[in-house]
C-alpha cells in the first residue's frame, strides 16, 4: 500500500540536517518523515468539487485534507 494522500497526493519526504560541529563528529541521520494519513469515508453529498471524485468511497487522506472536508 502506498503512503500517499488520495486527495492532494502528499507523499513521505526525507527531513533532518547534519550539524555542523567544531572537532566532534555527529552525523544526524536523515529520515523519512510521513505525512498523516488515515482512513476516512466522504459522505455521498459531498457539494466541493475536490471531493467530488471521491464521493461515498472510504479513501486514505492526510489530517489536512480530512479538516477541510469537515467545512
């Protein structure tokens, strides 16, 4: 199963830096950060056109996504 927002198409990205120290070595690994996503059905009478395709379908959507859908 894929990590990606059925909605907006948010996907995982790579996050984190390395420090720059004076004579010490720390490398800070670079991880994969996630967006949030979680399953959530679209009601059938959806009226905004974004949700539209998705109408009455129990989809994977980011919190973002999922707020929006609630106004």
């Amino acid at each position: 199963m894929e990590k990606i927002c059925a909605i907006c198409g948010k996907s995982s990205h790579m996050g984190g830096h390395y420090k720059k120290l004076i004579s010490r070595y720390n490398p800070s690994p670079l991880k994969r950060k996630y967006p949030n996503l979680q399953w959530v059905t679209v009601p059938a009478s959806t009226t905004k056109k974004k949700y539209k395709e998705f109408a009455g379908k129990k989809i994977l959507a980011c919190a973002k996504c999922i707020k929006g859908l609630a106004k």
